[in-house]
C-alpha cells in the first residue's frame, strides 16, 4: 500500500494525548486477536478488547450500545495520521453497513464485500450485527477525500451502507472491536480515483422506500457552501434554539412530522449538508428533548420520510445562511 500509517486512539474521543501511530495490518491483528489491553479506573479495570467486546454484544444494544462503546472501546483514524486533523493521508477509508436485518442478507453482503477487489479487509461492527470494510484507493489529495467517498458510497450502495456525514469526514474515527474471524485480501486492487465536479455541484438523488414501500426522492449530495460564516453544526443547533424558542410544539409528540419537516426546510434553505442534517434531527427526535404527552414511538423511518420532503421543498437561500453569521 502506498501508505498505511493510521493514530490509535485510547477512546474515541482522545484527540490531545494517548495518541500511537500504526499501520492498518496492525490495527486488523488488535481486532483479530483480541487480547489488546485497555484500563478504566472507574469501574472496569484493566480488561482486553475480547471480553469489552463479547460483554458489550451479550447485554446491550441501541443507544446503550453507543454509550458504552464511547467509554471504553478504542478507536483508529483509517483516513491517515491524526495530529487535530490528518495530517498524513493514508491510502485506506472505510465504509460502514449497518442495521442488517437477517443473516441471508449478512450473508449475501459479506461475499459481495469479497468479490470487490478494492476491498482489504471485512470485520464485525461493535454491535456484531454490522459490516465495516476497508477500501483501498489510490487518491493522494485529502483535500478531494469527501468527492472520493461520494462516489465509493454510490458504488457499494445498498439499504444498510451508512451514508452520515460522520463517514465522510477526514478526521472521522472508528472504533475497533473484537473479531476473530476478520477477512483479509491478500491482492486489493486500490480504487481508481478520478475527481468528479457532480459530487460537488449538483445535486443527484435516489428513489428509496418508507414503512409504507410508497417511494420518496431523496437528495444525494450538496452543492458545495463557498461563503464565510457558521459550520453546518453551528447552524443545525441555533435551528434547534430557535425551534425551542419560537416553535416549542414542533418539539412534542402531536407536532413531531411537522417539526421535522419544519427542520428539513430550514436546514434545506441553510446549505446545511442533506445527511448531517439528517442525522442531526433523528437523534434530536429520538432523544429525551422530545415532550412525549400521549406515549409512542416516533420512528427513523418516519424521520427520513418527513425531513427528507422538508428538504427537498425548500432551496438553498445564500442570505439566509449568511444571517447565523452574528
């Protein structure tokens, strides 16, 4: 590989100190092994990445499972060396599968994952019920990763891939776990990179389907914001203040289509990022935020539906951007 230098991270969120530079193949022994020494003071101890993980996958999942994943399973940069940011590309990413729902289509995933020749090497996700792969590509500009992992994401699209803007960020972490069982490929061939301007100009959609298979359009890519002023994360939590302040029922069980939508048309006319954003209302709309007056659930899917027509109702407006810049 042209370059396989990656940072171990003792926690996920350890930027500043613990750092340890390694190489992919190394990372892949940690996670093959298991026996990968970690420390908590507070309650576990001294425990290895087998046992953090085989107790993880017998007594949680959900949001659960996120929590304790973030406390005590390290983590690796597959994009490069991390110094508060990459500051080294590497020649790997990886690119995540989530939530599949039977093992036939675990199954059918995992060999289609083998018979891609970019791919290196295939473990379980922490939750065992995922796939991560690690794609080999030939791209040396970090300044075109985001165009690159576009175009990866359309070419291993399936209903599980997870398309979070969390994914396509640079300096984006990923924890490992336990997996004895993980898939090597003893020839790659590395993804030929070509740089593609639709990937930062227009946008492009796909048609999927809701609870009810009636389909909807949603919109793949935005276009690139160019002006000065707040992050998308500024913007998407000044939305939220202003949803508590001036909507405060949209933020209820009896309003919650409306106010998703309502955050779909305002993220929309933002130049907010189509699946930051998304991510961002989901665990708003999932989180104890929400004022449950008559009980229920209030599902991913129905999230998706109603901020993705939100979404696609408005256009991107450049002085309203420009107006959460005070």
């Amino acid at each position: 590989m042209r370059n396989s230098k990656i940072t171990l991270f003792g926690r996920l969120n350890w930027t500043t100190y613990g750092l340890k530079t390694i190489t992919v193949k190394e990372a892949m022994s940690i996670i093959r092994d298991g026996t990968y020494r970690l420390y908590d003071s507070k309650y576990l101890g001294s425990y290895s990445l087998r046992e953090i993980t085989e107790w993880m996958q017998y007594h949680y999942n959900g949001d659960e499972l996120q929590t304790i994943k973030e406390k005590y399973l390290p983590a690796v940069s597959f994009n490069g060396i991390y110094n508060n940011g990459i500051v080294e590309y590497s020649s790997v990413t990886a690119l995540d599968f989530d939530h599949i729902p039977s093992q036939e289509e675990f199954t059918d995933l995992y060999l289609r994952l083998r018979a891609t020749p970019c791919v290196g090497w295939i473990y379980r996700t922490p939750s065992g019920k995922g796939l991560k792969a690690l794609v080999l590509h030939d791209n040396n500009n970090p300044l075109l990763h985001t165009n690159m992992y576009q175009q990866l994401m359309l070419m291993f699209q399936t209903p599980y891939i997870k398309t979070d803007p969390k994914c396509k960020d640079l300096a984006r972490r990923n924890y490992l776990c336990y997996d004895p069982n993980v898939w090597s490929n003893p020839s790659p061939t590395p993804y030929h990179f070509s740089y593609d301007a639709r990937y930062d100009t227009n946008y492009s959609t796909s048609c999927v389907r809701n609870r009810n298979n009636s389909a909807y359009t949603v919109p793949r890519i935005k276009p690139i914001i160019t002006i000065d002023g707040p992050s998308d994360v500024s913007i998407m939590n000044l939305l939220k203040s202003r949803c508590k302040r001036f909507h405060p029922d949209y933020l209820k069980e009896g309003a919650r289509r409306d106010g998703v939508f309502w955050f779909g048309t305002q993220m929309a006319k933002a130049g907010v990022d189509y699946a930051q954003g998304l991510e961002f209302v989901n665990d708003l709309y999932q989180s104890n935020e929400i004022t449950l007056t008559r009980g229920g659930a209030f599902t991913e899917e129905e999230v998706i539906e109603n901020f993705t027509h939100g979404y696609n109702a408005e256009t991107y407006n450049e002085q309203y951007r420009k107006g959460f810049n005070f």
